[in-house]
C-alpha cells in the first residue's frame, strides 16, 4: 500500500474511533499533521490506532503514563499538539 493509501486509511480510522473523544483527539491531530509525518510514523499511528480506545485515551489526558513501549515520540506529538498553556485565542 502507497503513502497516500496510509495516510486516507488513517484519517477515516482516526475519525471513526467509537468514542468522540478519541475521534476529536486523533482525528484532529491526523487532520492537521498527517501529510508531514514520515512512513515510521505512519507505522506508530497504526499501531497506536490498533489499541484500546480507554488506553490510549487515560495517555493522552494524563490520567495515566504511557507505558514505554507505546511512549514514542509520535505519542509525545499528539499530547503536546492539545495541550495549552494559555488561551487559544
């Protein structure tokens, strides 16, 4: 499968989590950065996409620390890309 094949799958897979938290969490995220992510970071998004909804949502809200086989840099990406420290506006 082509780049750009990925990249469609994992939008739609991004979107359609079965949780709207997730899918506003991903699916932002893989909107906004997904044609400038490399082909091992594609291989990171899938395999993050592959896991539990709960899981990965506890990471990305800091309810929980990622154990360090899913604490990869592209998860560090997605939490820094919706964490704020100040307004957005």
């Amino acid at each position: 499968m082509d780049d750009d094949m990925r990249r469609r799958r994992i939008r739609v897979r991004a979107w359609r989590r079965g949780m709207r938290e997730m899918d506003i969490l991903l699916g932002r995220f893989v909107d906004a950065r997904i044609e400038a992510l490399p082909a091992e970071a594609l291989d990171e998004l899938e395999t993050l996409l592959d896991l539990p909804d709960d899981a990965v949502y506890r990471w990305l809200s800091g309810a929980e620390p990622p154990p360090a086989e899913h604490d990869t840099p592209l998860l560090q990406q997605i939490i820094a890309f919706h964490h704020h420290d100040g307004p957005i506006h």
